[in-house]
C-alpha cells in the first residue's frame, strides 16, 4: 500500500476520534446559550444569519451536529432494552449524558480501535503474519465495543464506594442538624451545602425534586434506585417508615448513624485481616526471590568456582 493511503488512513481516524471525543464529552462549565447572549450584549446586531454562524466556534457549528446526528441514528438502529440498560447504568455511574451518546461512543470506538488495528498489522507491520493480525484486530474491535461498558462500570463501583464512605459523616451532620431542631429537609441541605461528593449530589437532587412537587418518599426512594448501595437502602427505608409512622426522625437518624459507624469499623477490620493475604503473592513472587538471589547468589558462584577449580 502506497505511503501517501496510510497516512490518509490515519489522519481519518485521527479525526474521526477527535470528533468523538469532543462532540461528545461534556462541559459543565461551559454554557453555551450564557456565552452566546453574552457576546450579542457586547457587540452590535449581526447583519445575517450567515454571520451568526459563522461566529460560532468550529465544534458547534460541525463537530456536535455531526454527533447529534450520529447519535440519533444510534437510537434508531438500537433495541429499546438496550437503551434502558445504558441509561439505567449512566444514572448508577451518576452521568448525565443520554444513552444514544453512550452507544455513538461505543460504535465509534469499535471502528476506531479496528482500523487502528488494520492499518498497524495489515499494512504497517511486515513481521505479524497474516492469522496473528486477523486475531488482533478483531481483539481491537472487541476492546472498542467493550470499553465503554468496562469504563462506566468502573465508575460505578468507584461511586458506590464513595457514597459508603461518605455515608457515616453524612448522617452524624443530619444528626446535629436534626437534634438542633432543623427538618429533615433542611439538614439535607446543609448536606448539600457543605460536601461536594456523590452523596451529597444526590441530597441536592432529592430536595429539587421535592422542590418541584415530587414527594419526599418517592424522592429518596428514587435515589436509593439510583445507587444500589445497601446501606443507602437500609437507611432511606428506615427514614420512610418512621415517616410513615411518625416515628421520631431523630431517634432514627441516631440509631441509623450508629450503626453506619460499627459498619464502617468492621468494614476496616475486614480490610486488615486481608491485607497478610494479599501480601503474600507480592511476597512470594517479588520479594522472596530478590532475597534468595542476594543471599544465595554468591554462595552459589563461589561452588561454581570451587567445582570449575576441581
């Protein structure tokens, strides 16, 4: 294959990843509506339409029109389990992005990652042969179809173990605040005010949607759904029921805090009784032969010697 096609090849898929990666990340910052209005507050009225756009930066006027488009035939082309499952898993992983730019990411990494894998063993590579290359690529279609997943679960259990550790501090504040003489609610809020973590997210999210009409039940049920965290369970059913049978919420709050304190206690102790456990295979297949090699290696060249000598 000629220099010039291979360099062609992988110029597109360097554009074609740029596209991806930039049409479809998000920016939490950005608001793109404040920016535009802000720069018509600056100037004098545009001329045209043309104009208009033409002021726009090149990712909004080509780069998201060409993913949104992407991503709308996604979801034609997609079964409609599928889609509840990707967004059922972006709401565990606490992502905001739709699930047709879940799966436009994960076709478009599939492509990538295989034509990558094409154009570096099929035409780069003179020394993979031809069976050794068939396998690798499909090894890089497989990756980029499985990435996402992987990476989204990641994000997952990193959020769930966020939110256990951070579970006990929160409750011993809706304790204090509660005991103080807040409502539940109010010391949700100071949750919210004063943490910036994954739990303390979910409280501001609770407290809009109660905000908005939703009650408070259903609010926090809700947000127990969307971390499948055991203790988040335990705890939002006890919250429900001493609602439910106006149960003192402080009493509750004290006992569930409690508890959460022994969990975290016995979550410790369980994590140093197997730490001599998982020592042992550093131990074993790093450590013990460096000593052996210090301790024994001189000793066996001075009987090499000694054998050589005789």
């Amino acid at each position: 294959m000629p220099p010039t096609l291979i360099i062609a090849v992988v110029a597109g898929l360097a554009v074609f990843a740029a596209l991806v990666y930039v049409g479809m990340r998000e920016d939490r910052n950005r608001d793109p509506l404040q920016e535009r209005l802000a720069s018509y507050g600056e100037r004098e009225m545009p001329s045209s339409l043309q104009e208009i756009e033409l002021e726009l930066s090149f990712r909004d006027r080509i780069l998201l029109p060409i993913a949104r488009t992407l991503a709308d035939i996604t979801v034609k082309f997609t079964p409609e389990k599928q889609l509840e499952d990707a967004r059922r898993m972006i709401d565990l992983a606490g992502l905001t992005m739709p699930p047709a730019t879940f799966f436009t990411m994960r076709i478009g990494l599939t492509l990538l990652l295989t034509l990558g894998a094409f154009v570096v063993f099929f035409v780069m590579s003179t020394s993979t042969d031809r069976s050794s290359a068939i396998l690798y690529t499909i090894g890089g279609a497989v990756l980029g179809y499985f990435f996402p997943t992987m990476w989204i679960r990641a994000k997952i259990t990193r959020r769930q173990q966020g939110i256990v550790r951070a579970l006990p501090d929160a409750l011993d504040l809706l304790v204090i605040c509660v005991e103080a003489g807040l409502g539940f609610d109010a010391a949700m809020g100071k949750v919210y005010e004063k943490w910036d973590n994954d739990l303390a997210i979910a409280f501001g999210r609770v407290l809009r949607e109660i905000q908005l009409g939703k009650q408070r039940r259903e609010a926090l049920r809700d947000m127990a759904n969307r971390m499948e965290v055991p203790d988040v369970t335990s705890f939002i059913a006890a919250i429900i029921q001493a609602d439910q049978l106006g149960v003192s919420m402080s009493k509750i709050l004290r006992v569930q805090s409690d508890q959460m304190r022994v969990k975290r206690r016995q979550r410790a102790q369980e994590k140093a009784h197997q730490a001599p456990v998982k020592m042992m295979i550093p131990m074993v297949f790093l450590i013990f032969p460096s000593i052996w090699i210090v301790l024994l290696g001189p000793s066996i060249i001075i009987l090499m010697n000694l054998n050589v000598n005789i």
